[in-house]
C-alpha cells in the first residue's frame, strides 16, 4: 500500500469541516482522480497529502506513519526523490528559463552535468515545451507554465530508480491547458503511473476522468460519494446527487460521455 | 539576452580594478598615479623607495584612502549579497535590506548601542570590557535579524509584496521613532555618530573595520553559497521547495541569521548605505540569470564595483567637500525602485 488514508479530518473551524471521516488506500501503477463539485474537498485532499494542511487522523506514505506531518518536518526530507507535487499556480516571478526550471526538478540528486541536460532535454520534450528552453518563464502563458512544471516534478522522479515505488500528485494540472494538452497529459499521467508511480490528480471535467482514470475517487462536502471505475461512476443518478445537475449519459462508440 | 562567465567576469574585475585604483588617487588630495603606487609600496615596506616618496603620501594612501577603498569593497559586496538572499527570502525582486525596514532595525540596534556603551562598559567586568568593540555590530544585528523576521511574517511569508513593502514601511517608523527618541537622549559624541550613520559614509574607515566587516563578508557569503542549490529551489515558492526536498524552515532561519549579521556588521561600520541591495542583484539577474550559484559571487563583487563609483563620485562631486554615500546610493537608487513599481504595479491592483 503505497499511500493509506485513515479517519482523516481536515477543519479550519469545527461547524465545517473541509474533509470528515475519510478512508482511502492508493496503490502503485493506478492513476487515481479526485472528482467532485467546487469546495467538495478535493483540492484539500490532496494538499493534505502533501503536507500543507494540518489534519487529524492518519496519513501513511510509503508504509511510513504521519502522525502529525507538516511539510516542514526532516522526514519529508528522505522522500524527495519518490514523492513529487505539481502546484496548480507557479509564483515564480525570476526570469529563469524553461530548462533552469525543469533542472530545478533535479536538485535532490547529485547526477553529473551532462546527465542533468541530457534528462531535462528527455522530459521537456516528453511533456512539448523542449521549445520553451530558452524562453523566459515568468513571460510563458498559464498552460505552458504548467507543461514546464510537469516536466520539472518528472524529472524529480525520475531520480529513483525504475523499480522503486513513487507518488505523483497533481493539483488541477488541466485547468490552464487547450484540449489537445489536456489529453497530453493525461496521457502521460497514465504513462507514468505504468512506471510504478501512483498518480492522484485533481479534475474538474467528469469525461476526461472517466477516460483516462483507473480509479475515481468522487467527493462531495468533504466525504467520499463513490469510489471506483469509470462505468460505476458515470451514473446520472449518483451525479445528480452530488452534483446537483442531472445530466445525460451519451454513448459515443466504445465510451459513455456526460453532457 | 545573457552573457556567460567569459566575457562577464573579466568586465567585471576590470571595473573592480579601474574603480580601485581611481579610488586611491582621488580626493582632497590630489595623488598621481605612479605617486600612488610608489606611496603604497613606501607605506607597506618603509625602507623602500623612501627617498622618492613625500612622508604625507604614503601615510594618506595607506591610513586613510586604502582602508576606505577596502571598507568600500567589502560594504558593497555585503549589500548586493544580502539585497540578493533578501529577494529570494521574499520572492521578491522589490525587496531590499533599505526598504524592508532592515537597514533601520540595525541603525536602531547601532544606535541603542552607541548611547548605552558608556553604561555596558561600567557594568561589565573587565573580561567583557575587551569585546566592547563587537557590541556594535553585536546589536546592529540583533536589530536587523528582528526586523527581517518582523517584515517577513507581516509580509506573509513572501506571498504579498504590498504587505511586505507596507511592513518594510512599518518598521522604519518604529525604528525611526525609537531613533529619535535615542538621539533626543543622546550626549553630544553619540549624537555626531548617530547623524552620521543615518547618513552612510565611508569616512570613518579604520583597518578594524575593515578586517571586521572583510570576515564577515567571506563567512556569510560562504555559508550562502554554500546552499546555492537549496535558494534557487525557494524561488518556485516555500512548498515546492519543501517538495524537492529543501528543509525550508531551516534554510529561512540560516538565511535571516546570516543576513541580519552581515547587514548587522555592514551597518555599525558605515551606517545607512540603501538601494545597492536592491539594484546589484537586478543588474546580475540580467545579466547573467537568477540561478544563485552565480547571483551570490556576481552581486557581491558589483556591489563592491558600485559602492566604490559612488563613492568617488561622492569625493569628487562637491570637492574639496564629499557628500556622504549614502545619500548619493540614494538619489541613484530610489527612481530605479520607482521604476520598479512601475513596471511591477499590475501585480497590485
């Protein structure tokens, strides 16, 4: 069990806790997707995990139990090559460029300077911004910050060795992209989770989720509403419930779509 | 457009050494060059060349203009590295030991010193008595260390510039005040030093000084260096460094520590010398990028560069007179930082 989640709350005050009661158990090798409607408590879940937000309850990463875990603490520390986070704003406002960035992804390890270019080159172009090397990164457009940022977390794991067991999170990492990326990187997303990595990434769009997910986590007023794959998810009367929008369920040859 | 250590640093020594040299020559008193060197050479060695060379030169070229040449050097190197681990503290390119209030908490700390020695010194036993001549920039740092910790929590952790710039303007008016009142209370001698390092000169340099504010330099900076890596990674923002692995917490506390004591020292040698911190590193950053592996070395040796110009032009300006440097780093400074804002002011509305 790579990431276990046990009688997790999260409460900034007590009448309205940001997550109550919540129990989840990820896997390595899934691309895992946190669903649900605005302030359902997805983002904070996931900012829990990585160690922003205080909790109660139980976080165990890598078998290793966190009682108490803040980003803070030197435990974090003996992660950092197995455990990367993609924000979902980046408030660099340094003219590095969009290599120095992704490089920056590789400063936990010691690898020689040719090895460093010879793997930003690899995952810049991995992710399509191998163009953006030289260009200046406070000046990039949202989306391709974000395609920059992915490469840089890449990179970052790519510090472990193959078989070692890794965690990707991602904060809303389609939500500044054009269509043709947002697939992109979910493609990606999922080729990565092949490369024993468990990936959770948080979604706004129900039919992106169900097409690239293995597993969907939907959350609804900081409980979990339903937990599995694509078809059990896609119900029109679970999303009315949730959701409060009853939507309709299209079969488009092979996949189900909700419009 | 960025230019690579090649054509870089030889530009850079170049300037280091024109700049100096240009700095023992002028003044009240005029010196030729071949006179300056042959002076130095006496001063250092006095049986050489001893017939060839005035007495008064070489005692002016060695106890007056090469120590304040020196203490130029190292000052100005210790206000473009602290200005540049300040703005990656902050995220900031606005931040600025001068405009974050941190230069006025070590003038305050100074200055609490400076009027409170007399009494220190006839408390303290005669063990504590030999370090008299740290409690100056023992308490200039103390006085530095809290206001970059002050800025640094009321400008939520980096996050806002305005409430840093405003904290910055917060804390120079409690220390203003306090700076007041402790020249309200000060004797006559006090209230001349006082004056005199809101000023910021060069005027007063000493070899202890130098030697002082030199070490302080080399440690600091060594130090920072030395995390070159773990700075650039604070740039993408305090949980993205903790997620590459940085101990952010102990990285922010080595960072303010080391600044406040070489601002600290920085300070109780020559007073209220602003806006170097804030130009030099955005001048490197230009020229050679953010990354801190370079911007630490390149903004030290600038800020040497720069603080020794402004203080010929300051000698040479109003002479036989001088302006303190302070006010002139100033009257340069400050329209930059207004440029600045201007071109950053989208970020504020």
């Amino acid at each position: 069990m790579l990431l276990q989640v046990s009688q997790l709350e999260v409460a900034f005050s007590q009448a309205a806790p940001l997550l109550s009661q919540l129990n989840l158990q990820f896997n390595r090798s899934e691309l895992v997707v946190l669903l649900g409607p605005n302030g359902s408590g997805k983002t904070s879940l996931l900012r829990t995990l990585s160690g922003e937000l205080k909790f109660s309850g139980e976080i165990k990463i890598f078998g290793h139990t966190l009682a108490h875990w803040h980003r803070n603490e030197r435990s974090r520390l003996t992660f950092a090559r197995r455990f990367a986070v993609l924000p979902q704003h980046s408030s660099l406002s340094f003219a590095f460029n969009g290599a120095e960035v992704v490089q920056l992804g590789l400063a936990p390890g010691a690898l020689p300077r040719t090895e460093q270019q010879r793997r930003v080159r690899y995952f810049m172009q991995r992710t399509g911004v191998w163009h953006l090397r030289e260009r200046l990164f406070p000046g990039l457009s949202g989306g391709e910050k974000q395609r920059v940022q992915l490469a840089r977390v890449l990179a970052q794991l790519s510090l472990t060795k193959p078989e070692e067991e890794k965690i990707l999170l991602l904060d809303e990492p389609t939500s500044a992209l054009d269509l043709k990326y947002q697939h992109q990187v979910l493609q990606l997303s999922r080729e990565v989770a092949a490369e024993n990595t468990l990936v959770v990434a948080v979604l706004h769009d129900i039919n992106l989720a169900a097409r690239y997910a293995d597993r969907i986590v939907l959350l609804g007023q900081g409980r979990v509403q339903a937990d599995g794959n694509a078809t059990q998810l896609l119900n029109t009367d679970l999303i009315a419930q949730v959701y409060g929008y009853r939507g309709q369920l299209v079969d488009m040859g092979g996949y189900k779509a909700l419009l | 457009m960025r230019l690579h250590d090649k054509s870089l640093l030889p530009t850079l020594m170049a300037l280091l050494l024109l700049g100096s040299g240009v700095s023992l020559v002028v003044g009240a008193m005029s010196i030729g060059w071949k006179e300056a060197l042959m002076g130095l050479l006496h001063w250092q060695w006095p049986t050489l060349l001893a017939s060839e060379v005035e007495a008064q030169y070489a005692q002016v070229l060695g106890e007056v203009r090469l120590p304040r040449l020196l203490l130029g050097l190292s000052v100005g190197a210790t206000l473009g590295l602290c200005g540049a681990v300040m703005q990656g503290l902050f995220r900031n390119p606005l931040a600025d030991p001068a405009i974050i209030g941190v230069s006025s908490g070590a003038a305050f700390g100074a200055a609490l010193a400076l009027v409170f020695s007399g009494y220190f010194i006839s408390v303290a036993g005669l063990w504590l008595q030999s370090f008299s001549w740290a409690l100056l920039p023992l308490c200039a740092s103390v006085g530095a260390g809290f206001a970059t910790w002050l800025a640094y929590r009321l400008g939520n952790r980096g996050r806002s510039v305005v409430m840093m710039l405003l904290a910055g303007v917060a804390i120079t008016a409690v220390a203003g005040a306090g700076l007041g009142l402790l020249q309200y209370i000060a004797n006559d001698s006090a209230l001349r030093d006082i004056a005199m390092w809101q000023l910021g000169s060069l005027t007063g340099a000493s070899w202890s000084a130098v030697a002082l504010s030199t070490v302080v330099l080399f440690a600091a900076g060594g130090f920072l260096w030395r995390r070159h890596g773990e700075l650039n990674a604070l740039l993408l923002g305090e949980a993205e460094a903790s997620h590459l692995g940085v101990d952010t917490l102990r990285l922010k506390k080595l960072i303010i520590l080391l600044s406040a004591i070489a601002m600290g020292t920085a300070v109780s040698v020559a007073g209220l010398i602003g806006f170097v911190g804030l130009v030099v590193p955005h001048i490197v950053r230009l020229l050679r990028g953010p990354d801190h592996r370079f911007l630490l070395p390149y903004s030290a040796l600038t800020g040497a560069i720069l603080l020794v110009l402004a203080d010929i032009l300051a000698r040479i300006l109003v002479a036989p007179a001088e302006i303190p440097v302070g006010i002139l780093t100033a009257l340069l400074g400050a329209p930059f930082f207004i440029f600045l804002l201007h071109q950053q002011r989208r970020q504020f509305v």
